[in-house]
C-alpha cells in the first residue's frame, strides 16, 4: 500500500549573506521556501505535519523510551556508563533537576516544533479556496490529531504546558502563552477536544495508510480518558479513590469501537515486531518508517529514536542502551502457568537455553528481552553470550527485542550511527483492548474483563512454534480461572501485571505506574533490590543504591531550564523542583 511517507523528503535550508556591520544585501534567499508559496499548498502543508511524526534523534526520542522505560522498573539506561548521554537522572530520579537535563528541552523544542507545523496546516487549510469541502474536512481532522497526539506526549512529560494553537500563531502571541494559563485537566479536555474534532470527521479507513482514520482516533479519546479517570497523576490526587466513573464509561465507549473495527490480535506475538508486520491488523496507528532500498532514498526513513538501542556486538553500531532490569525478567516467571504475584522477585532467575528447569516462563518473555544462550531475535547463527553487553558490570546482560529486526535483514544505516526501519507503535490493538479490560474493571464487569485478557494470554500461548521452539520447555503459561476475578482488588493486580508483560519494553511502563497512583511504591522497592542483583558472578546496576522517587515532585519532569527562563517569568516550574 502507498503510504503518505513515501511523500515526504524534503528539508529546509535557511541561508542568509551579511557583507559588513551595516550593509546589507537585500535578495530573496535561495534554497528557502516563500513562506506564502508555501501557505497556499494546503496538502503539502498537510505532509509537512506528518513528517514530524518520524523526526526524531536518540536526545529527543518521540516514543520517549527514556521516559516510559528507564524512569520504571522494566528498563536501565544502558551504554558505556551512567555518563553516557544525559540519561541517567531519569533512571535514579533523585538526581533529577531543571538545569541537567538537556535532552528535555530538546524535547521540548521539538514537540513544538511539530506543534507549529500543525498549526500553521490549519490556517492553510483554512484559507484554501481549491480544495473542495470534503477533503479539507478530513486533512484538518487529520492534523488536529497529528497536534492532539504531540499535546498528549508533552502534558505526558510535563503536566501543564503552554497552548499553543492556531489562533496563538495568527497574531503571534506564542511568547506571551504561558503554561499556567490552563489546568492539567482543561489542558486534556483540549486535546480531547481536538481528537473528538477528528473523530467526527475522518473516514474508518484511508487510501493512504499512515494517515490517521476514524478508530485511531476513537483509540486515542479512549487513552486520553482513561488518563484522566486515575486522577491529575499526582499521588495525592490519583488512584483508585479518585477514579471518574464517567470518563470510564467514555474509556468503554470508544474502545467498543476499536474492538469491532478492522483491525485485531494479530495471531503470533512475535509477528507484531517485525517489520515484515509492521502494518498488520495490530497496528491502528504507527510512526512509518522505511529501509532505503524500500524507498529509493540514500538512507531510507530510518527510526532514529532507537539508533542506540541495538546489540553491543550483533550489530554494527549496536551502543546497548535501553537495557531490561532483572526485575522485569523475574516478572516473566510463572507458577502453574500463572504470574508470581507475590513472590517473583525473591530470587534471581533466568533461563539458560537448554537447560530447562522447574521454574517456567511466559512465553513474551523470549520475544521481549535478548538473553545470553538464547538466539537473538530468533536467529541462531546470532546467538547472544555474555560478550554481548558493552558494560556488564553497570547494566547487565540482557537486551531489548522489540525495537529492533532480525539481524540477517541487514542494516539500514551503520556509519557512524546505527538505525533501523522499524515502525514505532503508538496504538495498537491489544494495548487498546487492555485499556478496555482496565475500565471493565473498574466499573465492575469482571468477567467481560477477564475475557479479554485470556484472549490475550492465549495469543502468547501459541506465539512458542514459530518463533521461539528452543524455548518450549522452558515456557509455561495458562488462563486465568474465574476465582480469580471475583473481586476488583484481584482483577486489577491481573490487569496491571498483563499490561507489564504484554507491553514491556514500549515505553508505556512509568506511565501506567503513575496513572495507577503507585510509582512511588513500586519504584522505591524495585530500587532497594535491583541495586543487589547478579547474573552469574557479575554484579551490576549497583547505582540503584543513590536512587529515590519523590511523590509530590517525581510524578511529571521539571521545565527544561532553557525553556523556564527563555521568556524569564512566563513559564512556571512544576512543584517541587527549583
């Protein structure tokens, strides 16, 4: 299928000539676009916006792995050390100030960057007078989407932002927006506003695939709900003592539609990351990415949020960021073919290929985490050993799976940086549904619930015979019996831990902590053990001993520094950062 990303390859050069202090040479610039020229193409204005989607770099990652993954129990930082990158306060929290984190206003800047270009497709949109009613209708539901779901990752990241939109860029006042202006919960009711603006308008299915369609956005309206039924995120006020019945019903609603929409559980759960997939029936919505010999470009639209994220040794440029805990591994384990709920973490376990023991494993286990022994990403002839981690004695191991392809594919870019043409999930299918099983819960359809999440614990049943044989006798997995959803206090402990094994490793894990009302608890006894963990003789991930979440303080990240004093009193800091 064409995809809207095979339009987009081109960038913008800003170029001016100076001749002396007070002399200037006034032509029209080369190599730049007229901004009016510009303006009055509606649907390349449209491209532009969605190219921002994909235009990212490993600082400043739109599918905020560092953020998701890191910041939780399910993922260390990775690389040569703690200094390597500017990650590592996002990884301990107590080190985690407004003037060290770099990265952020990167972030930051970018997102807004992308924000702009939704904004200025709107006005173009707008003030067109050649494109007839239907298609401007659908193109400005598509940006409001595009704009709503980079809102979404910047009131993730920083709970109240400044509103920027349209209207803001017409008499540019964006220097005067301040981020107080509106509270955590109208800043979501905006970006509900925008997705409900797209959901009214855009058809169930596109010609083009990568452009957004009607269930993607009855996905994201449901995600925005269930956001905003724990509470504002806060510890104080989140959790199950402030959950909105109302908006659970929106949750429940809109997820309806995904589930009788065209799109399903694909059927292997190996299968949903590989770029052989990657546009399967699971995906409902995806950054596109592309390999060059895919798209007959020099490099190809390579995913170069996760460049550093390859196999120390397996590939090229493999740097081995972004590395599972052993927590997460110990999470895996199974009892009967059930989770360990209470006692996972008693002991260090893991799996040597061909040495099955009495202890099993949920299937996703091999899929998820690259292991010593085992073959990395299914292959044999790439089977991973201890030489396969660039520094054992600070992060371990083991290695992340899913974002990246089989190593026989080839590289898609490997000098100086590794990159890969792998898409980036934003919604799929299962996510969607266990969002369904989490409102189920909580409005007390338990078992409608617990059938959803069987259907999922079944596809990781039969996701052993194509992919991961080696590992049969060391998998065991089963279905949850009625006893135990018989009240909401077990059904949401089965809930939170299917959404941690299904959705390790995707960025989602500090998120989901948060909105429950639990990332204090669980990350500061994740901290007192992971800090003592071994594999075999090696020691490692020992600078948990200076880590502590702060409730109150840690439960969004501070204003980068630059972007706090770039207009010196507009912008206020989250509460309790300096």
């Amino acid at each position: 299928m064409k995809t809207i990303y095979q339009a987009i390859c081109a960038g913008l050069i800003v170029c001016g000539t100076l001749t002396s202090c007070n002399d200037f040479i006034d032509v029209t610039p080369k190599g730049v676009i007229n901004e009016d020229i510009a303006m009055s193409q509606p649907e390349e204005m449209v491209t532009a916006a969605y190219a921002k989607l994909g235009d990212d770099w490993y600082t400043y990652p739109f599918n905020l792995w560092p953020y998701g993954d890191v910041s939780s129990d399910d993922a260390m930082k990775g690389g040569s050390g703690t200094t390597d990158t500017n990650y590592h306060p996002v990884e301990v929290w107590s080190t985690l100030t407004a003037s060290t984190p770099d990265h952020m206003d990167e972030l930051w800047y970018h997102f807004y960057c992308s924000i702009s270009r939704c904004n200025r497709a709107l006005v173009s949109l707008a003030n067109s007078t050649t494109m007839d009613e239907q298609t401007k209708a659908i193109r400005e539901g598509e940006v409001r989407f595009l704009r709503a779901h980079f809102y979404f990752k910047l009131v993730q990241l920083w709970n109240q932002v400044p509103w920027i939109d349209e209207e803001v860029y017409k008499v540019h006042s964006e220097e005067q927006t301040r981020n107080d202006e509106f509270s955590h919960e109208e800043l979501m009711q905006k970006i509900v506003a925008d997705f409900k603006a797209a959901y009214d308008v855009l058809p169930v299915q596109q010609a083009q695939g990568g452009r957004a369609n009607k269930i993607a956005a009855a996905a994201y309206l449901a995600k925005c709900y269930l956001t905003m039924a724990w509470g504002d995120g806060y510890e104080a006020n989140t959790g199950t003592s402030h959950i909105n019945s109302q908006y659970m019903q929106e949750v429940l609603k809109y997820t309806q539609e995904v589930a009788n929409s065209q799109y399903g559980y694909l059927e292997d759960f190996g299968d949903i990351f590989l770029p052989e997939y990657k546009n399967s029936k699971e995906s409902i919505f995806a950054v596109q990415h592309s390999d060059y010999q895919d798209d007959n470009t020099l490099y190809g639209r390579a995913n170069w949020s996760n460049m550093l994220n390859g196999c120390w040794g397996i590939w090229s440029c493999g740097w081995d960021f972004h590395k599972p805990t052993q927590n997460l591994v110990n999470a895996f384990k199974t009892k009967d073919g059930l989770p360990m709920f209470d006692n996972y973490n008693d002991q260090i376990d893991y799996p040597i290929n061909g040495v099955p023991t009495a202890q099993k494993w949920d299937p996703r286990l091999f899929h998820t985490v690259g292991m010593p022994t085992f073959p990395y990403k299914y292959e044999a002839q790439y089977t991973m050993t201890t030489d396969n981690s660039r520094t054992p004695n600070t992060y371990g191991y083991y290695a992340s799976l899913k974002e990246v392809p089989q190593r026989s594919k080839g590289e898609t870019f490997d000098n100086p940086w590794q990159a890969f043409a792998m898409n980036d999930y934003v919604l799929r299918y299962t996510d969607v549904m266990l969002m369904r099983a989490e409102a189920l819960i909580e409005t007390g359809s338990l078992e409608e619930a617990r059938t959803i999440i069987n259907n999922i614990r079944q596809r990781a049943k039969n996701s052993v015979a194509k992919h991961i044989a080696y590992a049969a006798d060391q998998c065991e997995i089963a279905l949850y019996p009625t006893s135990y959803f018989q009240d909401k206090e077990t059904a949401r402990k089965c809930l939170q831990w299917e959404r941690r094994l299904e959705m390790a490793m995707e960025s989602n894990r500090f998120f989901d902590l948060r909105r429950w009302g639990i990332a204090s608890k669980t990350l500061n006894a994740f901290f007192e053990t992971e800090k003592d963990v071994v594999y075999g003789k090696q020691t490692y991930a020992q600078y948990y001993k200076d880590a502590h979440f702060t409730p109150g303080k840690n439960e969004y990240f501070p204003l980068p520094y630059i972007q706090l004093y770039y207009v010196p009193g507009l912008y206020t800091q989250n509460k309790g950062y300096n």
